[in-house]
C-alpha cells in the first residue's frame, strides 16, 4: 500500500465517522420533537399534525405515516382525520400538500 492510498483510506474512514455524528438539521430535531409527542398522545393535537407535515423532510415522511398507522390501530374507530393524513402523506403530495 502507498502513502497516498494510506491517506485516502484514513479520509474515508473519517467520512464515515462524521456521518454517524452527524448533528441533525435543525428541522428535524422540530420535527422529531413533534414525533416524540404525537407517539406519546392517545389523542394528538390536529396543530401539532399539521406543524409536523408543513416541516417534515422527505426521508421522513415514511416514519410519520407509520406513526399515524400505529395511531389508528390502537382505538376500534380510526379517526377520519388521521386516515385522511395518511392517504395525504402516502399519495406521494409529502409536505404541506392539502387537499
């Protein structure tokens, strides 16, 4: 092995590194937070929905209709509302599509 495959070995493990200490993009850590709170409300906030779905990143639409999915199994009537979300967000429109 050369000097100069040596080094770029070491950069690449370094960009590796840096990736799995990232710091999160200020949006998602709001939408994260906003995440947390709708998982651990049995009735979350119609506001708090619509702040997550004005703001959510692409990558983490999947992880929001999931969480609604969740919701909607855990009474015997899924709220329409949430139902709605779902199709919304899953439909392809993403964020801050309204129909």
């Amino acid at each position: 092995m050369t000097s100069t495959q040596r080094r770029h070995d070491d950069r690449d493990r370094g960009a590796s590194r840096d990736e799995e200490q990232r710091t999160p993009e200020p949006r998602e850590v709001f939408v994260r937070l906003l995440l947390d709170t709708v998982r651990d409300d049995p009735y979350p906030s119609g506001t708090q929905l619509d702040m997550i779905e004005e703001s959510i990143p692409a990558e983490m639409v999947p992880e929001y209709v999931q969480l609604l999915a969740d919701k909607s199994r855990e009474g015997c009537f899924p709220s329409t509302d949430v139902l709605r979300r779902m199709q919304r967000m899953s439909a392809g429109g993403g964020a801050g599509s309204r129909g």
